[in-house]
C-alpha cells in the first residue's frame, strides 16, 4: 500500500509541477510577497497531497515561540519534507540553498522564480557574503530566512557540524533566531521514493536574542536546543548514545 500511495503521489506531483512553473515564469515581474503567495499554492497542494494520498500528516508544538516579525531559522534537515511544510508553518519563508536545485527541469525553474537564496556551497566566504548581503534584504522585506546549519540532510539519529551561515546572518543584522527540530526523516528519508504515512512531530524553540553575540555563540545556541530538543522527542533514535555513556 505504500508503494501504490507513492507511486499516485508522484503521478499528482508529475501533473501539477509543470503548469506552476510556467505560472512561477510569468509572475515574475510582480512583488516579492505577491510572486510567493501565487506560487507557494503548489506546496498547500502538495501538502494536502501528502495528508490525503500518503497518509502522511504533522503536529507543531511551540507555534506561541514564533516572534511578531521576520527572524531566521535555523532547522534541523532530514528530508525533502521541511522545505514545503516551512512555508505553511511559519508566516513567509526564504530558504537558502544550493543553487544546483535550480537546473532541475520544471522545478527549478519555479524555484527561481521565488525570493530566496541560490548559493555556491564551494564559494566560501563569498558564499557568506551572497547570503549576509540577501539576506538583509530578505529580512527587510518581511521574509524569515531558513537556513540548514548542516547543509544537507542528515539520517534520523544523526548530525554534523553546523555551519555560520546563518547564525553570521543573524548576528550582522540582530534579528532573533529561531531553532526548529522535527523527525521528518523517519517518513520521508532522503532521496527515497517511498514516502511513509504518520506524524511528523516539529518543534519550534524560544527565539534565541542576538544581540551582544557572537557567531559561535549564537550557533552553539542554536546546535544545543536542536539537538537536546532531538533526544528529548525522538530518544531511540540515541540509545546507542546512552549505551555509550553508560558502559
């Protein structure tokens, strides 16, 4: 049954994705928040996609953490799954990300099309500079700009040194960071076909005041909720963690 739900969830994806981005193309003159919401109907359609053809659903504990204005975040990455759910849960999201995204066919072209940031992860501080320099914009334009310290996506259970990117962000420009986790990854793993019906649980911490910190620190903040928030949700993906202490 999760195959044949897969299967029909990729045949709706197949259907819809070309006539948005031919939309995506031609609202590209329009405003920035304008272009969002007109494109962003292809993730509420795929969201419900995935609730009613997958079975696959979520929960958010922490929506009252949310600050009144544009912050950026900084989420666990697990899967595919966070890069739509973000555009409903939070007010208006501009995602930083690799900018091979943009040659896929259809897709990427949509993607172009939205206010985001397209980086070269082999860029180095010009990389950091693109995403400080866009990002004060972004942030100005009322946007809450989404980063993934870990730059790709992790197994459930598993992490990496979190990267500057946005924490520097924050830092230049003193706007909040917000910390999220969630465990998407134990319904849609990365590159797989299949997608696995269920909860997805996402966790949005208390925003993290910048102001007077470093970019160390506000990263280091930000890495220790998220992942003291994993354990504390999601514990047996780290019993081999507690073994080791114990033995």
């Amino acid at each position: 049954m999760t195959f044949v739900r897969s299967v029909l969830f990729f045949l709706f994806l197949a259907a819809i994705t070309p006539p948005f981005s031919l939309i995506a193309i031609l609202v590209k003159p329009l405003p920035p928040r304008v272009r969002y919401r007109i494109i962003g109907v292809w993730t509420r359609l795929t969201m419900l996609a995935l609730r009613f053809i997958v079975g696959l659903h979520y929960r958010v504990i922490g929506h009252e953490n949310l600050p009144p204005h544009s912050a950026v975040v900084l989420c666990k990455h697990q899967s595919a799954w966070e890069t739509l759910s973000l555009q409903l849960i939070l007010p208006r999201v501009a995602f930083v990300f690799k900018k091979e995204l943009l040659r896929i066919p259809f897709f990427g072209w949509g993607l172009a099309c939205m206010p985001m940031i397209a980086i070269d992860r082999s860029a180095g501080k010009d990389a950091l500079a693109q995403v400080e320099e866009q990002g004060r914009i972004l942030l100005e334009q009322g946007f809450w700009v989404t980063v993934f310290p870990e730059g790709t996506r992790m197994p459930p259970g598993e992490t990496r040194r979190y990267k500057v990117g946005g924490a520097r962000l924050a830092q230049v420009t003193g706007a909040p960071v917000v910390p999220i986790a969630h465990n998407a990854g134990d319904y849609w793993k990365r590159n797989a076909f299949l997608k696995y019906p269920g909860e997805i649980v996402v966790s949005i911490g208390p925003p993290i005041a910048t102001q007077g910190l470093t970019t160390e620190q506000i990263n280091g903040h930000a890495q220790v909720w998220i992942e003291s928030e994993m354990r504390r949700l999601f514990p047996h993906h780290y019993e081999a963690e507690h073994l080791s202490a114990a033995a």
